[in-house]
C-alpha cells in the first residue's frame, strides 16, 4: 500500500528510491543477524526485526534507517541490563525498540546530512 501511494504521490524516480532504501535496510539487518548468529551461535535476530527495518528503509530512508537501529538499541540498552538482573532467561524483544528508534528519528525531523556535520564537528 506504501508503494502504492508513493508511486501516486510522488512518481516513478522517488517510488524505485524508496524501494531500494528498503532492500539495502532488509539486506544491512540480514547480515547483521547473520554477524550475531555467527558469534553467538544460535538465532540472534527474528526475522520480524528484519522485515521492520526494511519497513523503515521505506519510509525513512536507508541511512537513517540504520541510525534507527542505533537509537534503539541506545533506548533498549537500559531495558536489557534490567532483564538480564532479574531474569535467567535473556530473550529480548528487539522490535519495539526499533519502532521506537524510527518514531524517534522521524518526530526529530533529523537529516542525515545533520547527524554527519555533527560527527564532523565532533573530530
């Protein structure tokens, strides 16, 4: 239905961007499930966390579909270390903070091009 309305919206050029954003978002999130299976040989990631990513690489943009993945697991990082403290059992939803992560990105209005003259500053 995105598709869809992006194609109505706003043409062919901007629709075959949005797309490809999501595919590279889809492909970043699978190897990094791929990098966590590896390390902690067993399943690391669902692939409902896969597929939201490329979910935001739609709707954001994959540059800052990846800072999303960034600010959630900044936003889930305090979560986790109280479910680790509390439980044995360390099985941590990690979509609700990826949503949290784009809400985040998308209600600040920020650019990619901001987030990198940030960094630049910082050097």
């Amino acid at each position: 239905i995105i598709i869809i309305l992006y194609l109505s919206l706003f043409g062919l050029e901007f629709t075959v961007n949005k797309i490809l954003s999501a595919i590279l978002a889809f492909i970043t999130m699978y190897v990094i499930k791929l990098i966590g299976d590896h390390l902690f040989k067993r399943e690391s990631m669902g692939g409902g966390d896969i597929k939201l990513l490329a979910i935001h690489g739609l709707v954001l943009g994959w540059p800052l579909a990846l800072i999303s993945i960034f600010v959630g697991a900044i936003v889930g990082l305090p979560v986790a270390l109280l479910i680790c403290l509390r439980k044995k059992e360390h099985i941590l939803p990690f979509g609700p903070f990826l949503g949290v992560g784009a809400i985040l990105i998308l209600f600040s209005k920020v650019d990619i091009n901001q987030i990198l003259d940030f960094f630049t500053i910082i050097k």
